[in-house]
C-alpha cells in the first residue's frame, strides 16, 4: 500500500552529503550538529515517493531505503 | 570473457571540449587494461553501473589507490596515504571520521545561507569585466576569482594570505611535478596556515571552517593544516575549469544556451545537466581505486590487486538517461557522476552548484550577447593539470 512507505536513513554510514535535501527537502534535512540525513516524514505521501526515489538513487553512501 | 588489449592513456584530442581521441572506442564493451606514461596499468571501467559499483563497493580501496599520473616513476605515490589529513587517500571508519565533520560545514541550508554573498562576488568581478570593457578573459575575470575568494571566506582564511593561496593552490593541482615540488608547495602553504588555526583554537571561534574543525572536532594540528590545504586547493581549480566549460559547451550550442536565456530559474537543473553532460565529455580514465579482494565488476573479473580507474564518461551511458550523448537542458536531473559516487563523492558538491548556479545564471542575464571573441577550437586550454579546462576565454558582448 503506497500510503505505507516507509523511509529511512542509516545514519551509521551516512556522509553528510545532504544529496537527499536535493532531491527531497520536503522529507529530509540534515542534522545542526552534525550534519548527517534526518527523516522529516517518515511515511510520506504518494505525491512525494517520486522525489523520495530519486533521494534514494542519488544518495552516494546508498543509506537511504524506502519500502513500499 | 576474452583478453583484454592494454592501450596506452592520452589526453590527446581533436576537439578541446570533447573527449580524448579513440578513448570511446578504445574502453567500450567493458574494463579494459590501459597503461599510463609511467607504467603503472589499471583496468578503466565506463559504464555507469560499473562505476558507481567501483566507487561505493568497500572491496575497491583509496588508499591503495591514488591518480596514476599522482606517482612517481617508481609507483609511489606523491600524496602519502600516512599522511595525517589525507582525506582522499583512506578507507572505512578512519575516513568517516574526517569526513563527518567537514560534512557538516558544507551542508546544503549552510551553503544556501552563502548564495547572497556568491551573488556579490559575481556581481563585483562582473561590474569589473564592463568597465575595462571588451574583449575581456572570462577565466580571470570570474571563473578563478569565484570560487578562490569563497573557499578561503568559508574556511576564515584573513583576506591579505588570499592572493599567496591562489596562486600555491594552482600548483599543487600539477600533474608533472616530482614529489619535491609537491612538498614544497604543501610546506609552503602549511606555513602561512600554521599561525591561522593555531589562533582560531586559541580564540576558540567556530564561526568558520577552519574554526569548526579546530574547536569541535578531534583533529590533530597536523590534519588541520592538512585538511586545510586539500580544501583551498579543491576549491580552487574545479569549480572554476568548470564555469569555463560550461560557457563553452553553451557556445558551441546556441539552442541550448537559449533555454538557459528564456528561462534563469532553471539554473539548478541546467548546471546538473551541465554538469553530467561535461564531466562526460571530458572521457579520459579518473578517479582510481585498487581492489582488495577479487571482484567481478561489468563481466570481468578484476583480481585482488589490480588498479581500476573509472572513467566519467559513464556519465554519458544510456544506462543513466535516453540519449545521453546529447546536452538537454530542458530535461530533468538525473543521477549523474559529475560530483563522484560513494563515500568519497566530491564533498563541495554543494558549494560548487551554488556558485555555478549563480555565476552562470548572472553572466548570462548581464551581457545577453555574450560571445566567443576567437573559435572554441583556437583557445588555449590546459592539460598539465589533474583537472582540464581553458586556460584563457576571450569574450566579447
């Protein structure tokens, strides 16, 4: 059910890159203190997975998932 | 799987922006072996799976790798991978730990917090360029200053060291030095910067780059100074080669330039389509990793040991997008390879687009007639740099 994606970072081997804001500012941001990926809506709505795929390919570290 | 040929690398090509000759031909169908002018060889992957696979896959180290031309005749690398703060030349965890907070001072909210003092610089170099009026050199004009003058802003680097940096910076990117030359450049640099951190810690400031890493990280003085030097000098000469060839491909492409012209809020997608389509062009093997372990990569095996140097030109793969040979500045972002791939993807992406954004975005809007004042092909460009670009642009509005 597309309404329950999920997304996630894992901030374990996340650089700090911030290529997800890029491609997705609406669901993700980078942390003040350190720079990493946070999930802003981590079941964001159908009108954003396109935006959320796109934040998923880009990430260079590939720590970004989203289940669908 | 058959043997591969090993064909010697060359930068040779027949026109300045487009890649060198015979490489196509020479690397499609998968790794091929190719040997540098000092012998070291190295399979050259171009696909766009195959180097996003050799950049993000642990097996494929920096640290035994390093750029064949950044080695002497006897394969050792110039750039020492002991070297305290050598960012670029280690794996894992140890990288992790550099690269974290440096990250952190070039986030994408931080970098946009800096476009309206992008937009100034611009805009001074600019109002400059009019009044000694035409024909002017693009190159000196904007494309150097730019991004000199905001890497050493960003990091804190006191405004009367800038001139000395810009010019130490330029000559560390050469691909012909010996490993003297090299070392005394970073000495050279490392002086003047020695006195710069050691303030910042005593002030304790961490309004800045250099003040962040100093007071909030665990760096050792060593890898400051280091750290340092390997931001001036990578803020330095990339972004700037690349604002030139961005011009320059938009030159050669009036109907390209055209939607730039009829639409400056596309700046951001226009620079990644710039940016894929460029870097692409520039073909020629790159980055270069060393396998750890044996690995299969496109159909080839590459065993443990082996050299394997990606080639960008995967950035022109119709893997990546439908006609991907092509510059199409109407079509969206796409994932390309222009900043890198993996843990050490070029991480003043986000600086660079800003600046590339808003110098291409400005130079455009203020002189709409912007042109070539000799042929592309006549312009000199320079190739005894790890990065290539023109080394002179005359314009003309």
């Amino acid at each position: 059910m597309r309404q329950n994606a999920t997304v996630r970072i894992d901030q374990a081997r996340c650089i700090g890159s911030g290529q997800c804001v890029l491609a997705a500012p609406d669901v993700f941001d980078q942390s003040d203190d350190d720079g990493l990926g946070l999930v802003l809506i981590a079941e964001p709505p159908a009108e954003l997975l396109p935006a959320v795929r796109d934040a998923v390919d880009r990430c260079p570290a590939q720590v970004v998932t989203l289940e669908e | 799987m058959t043997e591969a040929a090993v064909c010697p690398v060359h930068h040779e090509r027949d026109h300045p922006l487009h890649p060198p000759t015979g490489f196509a031909e020479a690397v499609s169908g998968g790794p091929v072996k190719m040997v540098w002018p000092n012998g070291v060889e190295a399979w050259v992957v171009s696909s766009y799976a195959g180097v996003r696979q050799v950049l993000s896959d642990p097996r494929f180290s920096t640290r035994k790798g390093g750029q064949p031309e950044m080695r002497t005749d006897e394969g050792e690398a110039v750039l020492d991978p002991d070297q305290p703060g050598n960012i670029n030349g280690i794996d894992g965890a140890e990288h992790m730990r550099l690269r974290r907070p440096l990250s952190r001072g070039f986030m994408v909210k931080r970098m946009n917090e800096l476009r309206p003092r992008i937009q100034q610089i611009v805009d001074e170099h600019l109002d400059a360029m009019e009044a000694k009026g035409a024909p002017a050199d693009l190159v000196s004009s904007l494309c150097l200053p730019l991004p000199s003058l905001v890497i050493a802003e960003l990091l804190g680097v006191p405004p009367e060291h800038q001139e000395l940096f810009q010019a130490t910076a330029g000559d560390l990117f050469g691909k012909n030095g010996s490993k003297d030359e090299y070392l005394a450049h970073a000495t050279k640099l490392a002086e003047v910067l020695t006195p710069i951190v050691a303030e910042k810690k005593a002030a304790g400031t961490t309004d800045d780059m250099i003040g962040l890493m100093a007071n909030d990280t665990d760096f050792s003085m060593d890898e400051l100074i280091f750290l340092c030097i390997g931001l001036l000098a990578a803020g330095h000469e990339t972004t700037s080669n690349f604002l030139g060839l961005f011009t320059l491909h938009l030159f050669e492409k009036p109907d390209q330039l055209e939607v730039l012209r009829r639409d400056p809020g596309r700046a951001d997608v226009v620079v990644e389509e710039l940016m894929r389509y460029t870097v692409g062009q520039l073909g020629g093997p790159g980055l270069t990793r060393r396998a750890t372990e044996d690995v299969e990569v496109d159909g080839v095996l590459i065993k443990a040991g082996d050299w394997v140097s990606v080639s960008l030109m995967a950035n022109l793969d119709e893997a990546l997008c439908p006609r991907a040979e092509e510059l199409d500045l109407e079509r969206d972002a796409v994932s390309h390879l222009g900043f890198g791939f993996g843990p050490h993807q070029c991480l003043g992406a986000n600086l660079a687009r800003a600046e590339l954004q808003i110098g291409l975005r400005t130079l455009f809007e203020r002189f709409p007639n912007l042109r070539p004042a000799v042929p592309v092909t006549e312009m000199r460009y320079r190739n005894d740099m790890i990065t290539y670009g023109a080394a002179e642009i005359p314009v003309v509005w």
